[in-house]
C-alpha cells in the first residue's frame, strides 16, 4: 500500500500525539473542541479507524471515510488516495465481480437438472428488464430447461448463507404463459431467516454501506450497479435477517441504508428496520428512492447516481425533503 496514514494525518489532522498503543489522538475534525476527542486507529488491524470519543458528536467509521470526509472528496477519489478498486464505481462494476468467490459448499442439495443461465439459455423476461448476463452470472441463478419438470421455466434463485452454504431457493416462471404458480418458495420460512445475496458480500475487500432491498430482482439490480446489497423475503424482516445485517455490518463497519420499494406502507417498514437496526448499535437509515423511480429494480446509472449523492450529502436523515431539494444533483462530480 502507497498510503502512508500517519503522514497523511499530519497533513491533514495536524496537531495530534500517537499513544504508546497505537492510536493518534487529535481534535475533532467533525465538531470544535480543546481538548482532542478524536482517535484514529494507527497500527495493527484496520489502520484509519476511526472515532470521536465526545458523546454529541460520535462520529466514526474506517479509513475510506475518514479520507474522504476530511477531505471533502467523493468515495471514488479516496478509494484512489489508497490505490484500492472503488466497489461503488458505477462505471467499473467488474472490479466488485473479480473480487466474489463462488459458494463453496451445499447442505441441502439444489433440485436436480437445472442449467445455469448462459447466452445460450437466457430467458427473454431478463433481457426485457434489461438484465445483461454478467449482472446475472455471478448470483448463480439457475434455469429450469426441461430436465426439471416441476421447475421448467422458472428462473430459480439459490440462497445461500454468508459462508456460501446452500439452502433453499426461490423461483420466477419467466414466461406468462400461465403454466404454473409465477414464483415459487418449497421453504419460505427458510427463505425469511436468510438475506438473498449476503454471501457476495463477505467476499468484498471493503464495504461502507450495505443496501436492504426487498427480494431478488433488486439485489441484482443494485450490484449491477455497483451498490452491495443484500435482499429481504418480504418488506419487513425477522429477527435472524436483522442479526445477519448487524453482523455485516460490524465486520465492515458499514453503514446500512434501508432502500424498499416506494410507498408509504414501505416507507414506515424501511423507517422501523433502521429503527430496529440502530438499536443493535448499527449505523442504519432509511432512504426513499429518487422521484419516478417506485422500486430499487426501477433505477439505472443516472437515478442511482442520485441516490448516492443523496446519501453522500448526509441527506439519509431528511431523505424525503432532499430527494425534493435543488443542488443535490451536481453535489458529486466523479
Ligand atoms: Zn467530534
């Protein structure tokens, strides 16, 4: 790494003393003090940690951030201060793909004779939505072609855990042909203790926010994209959905914005999980999407870049009144 942290905390926080265990401490960056609150992680794991000891101000996070909110510079610029591939990068979502490992191992065994979905087999319902095939492949969606009957034309969803264990899978006939249930779930309980796409996340370098979305199609969408997310069963979530989020999120520090489709209905379930997740100790809010766009499968490079300057501008408390403001577009320019 090129990144020479206490030099840039020299230039940057200056002022500041390393203690004996590793720690630089400073005044804060974030609010006015004399005597210095402010603690930066030097040595040993996750250098540039981060956090502000006085309690009305406890702003915190990992190195990324720091370099990015001291100096006022967008996630891509300071992924690029420490020479690291930008996750968020709308432009280079490959960089994200390189990084993912397949599942590893299967519990229960996934129904036999399903393909997975190539150029060859690619359901017509996917191109449609504008799906292209390298934001499918890596979530290792299957297709049922003929040697599964009761799943012939279903395009089926594995869930695995976060340590690539399979468990159980959901399916969307993809023709409207009227053959056949249009989705199916064999164990939606199953289903409701799991968060579909969380095993791609354990396998990222770094993650700042963690987007909930609500079921399979969004979390394609977003990843396409190049926003990490992971997918709830329904627009609420059960008590073993919010542990997997609080444990993704203390592993990497993350954020977690809560993004379900728009309504109001929706609205106020978003709100009370960010609720449920900040009691857990979690950095959690809940956003709105940007106007005109009803559901997170619904956005596309241009709103989603709206979206995020909405939540680089720190707006994810007020997400109602900002997705309204004017000079939120234009915030970021990169
Ligand atoms: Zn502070």
């Amino acid at each position: 790494l090129s990144f020479d942290l206490p030099s840039w905390l020299q230039r940057h926080i200056p002022g500041g003393r390393t203690t004996s265990s590793g720690w630089y401490r400073a005044r804060c960056v974030f609010h006015n003090e004399t005597s210095p609150s402010f603690a930066v992680k030097v040595t040993g794991n996750r250098p540039g940690s981060f956090g502000c000891l006085a309690a009305s101000c406890g702003r915190k996070g990992g190195l990324v951030r720091l370099i990015k909110e001291v100096e006022g510079i967008s996630w891509a610029e300071a992924f690029q201060r420490i020479d690291q591939p930008n996750p968020f990068a709308l432009d280079d979502v490959a960089v994200s793909d390189q990084v993912v490992r397949a599942p590893r191992a299967t519990v229960n065994p996934l129904p036999a004779g399903l393909v997975p979905v190539s150029a060859e087999r690619y359901p017509t319902y996917l191109r449609d939505r504008r799906y292209a095939l390298e934001d499918v492949a890596p979530h290792g969606l299957l297709f049922g072609d003929g040697a599964c009957p009761t799943l012939r034309g279903y395009l089926v969803f594995p869930y695995w855990t976060i340590d690539g264990q399979y468990r159980t899978y959901s399916a969307r006939r993809m023709g409207d042909d009227g053959r056949g249930p249009r989705h199916l779930k064999p164990d939606e309980g199953l289903a409701n203790a799991m968060l579909y796409g969380a095993w791609r996340i354990a396998a990222l370098p770094r993650l700042d926010r963690l987007y909930c979305v609500e079921g399979q199609f969004d979390v394609l969408r977003m990843w396409s994209l190049g926003l990490p997310a992971v997918g709830l069963s329904t627009a609420s979530t059960t008590a073993a959905q919010r542990n997997q989020v609080v444990e993704i999120a203390r592993q990497f520090d993350a954020d977690v914005v809560v993004l379900l489709d728009r309504g109001a209905s929706e609205d106020q379930s978003s709100a009370e999980i960010a609720s449920l997740l900040r009691a857990r100790g979690v950095r959690a809010e809940s956003a709105s999407l940007p106007e005109g766009v009803k559901d997170p499968d619904g956005l596309d490079a241009a709103s989603v870049k709206l979206l995020l300057d909405i939540g680089n501008e720190r707006a994810l408390e007020q997400p109602m009144e900002q997705t309204e403001g004017s000079g939120v577009q234009g915030a970021q320019d990169d």
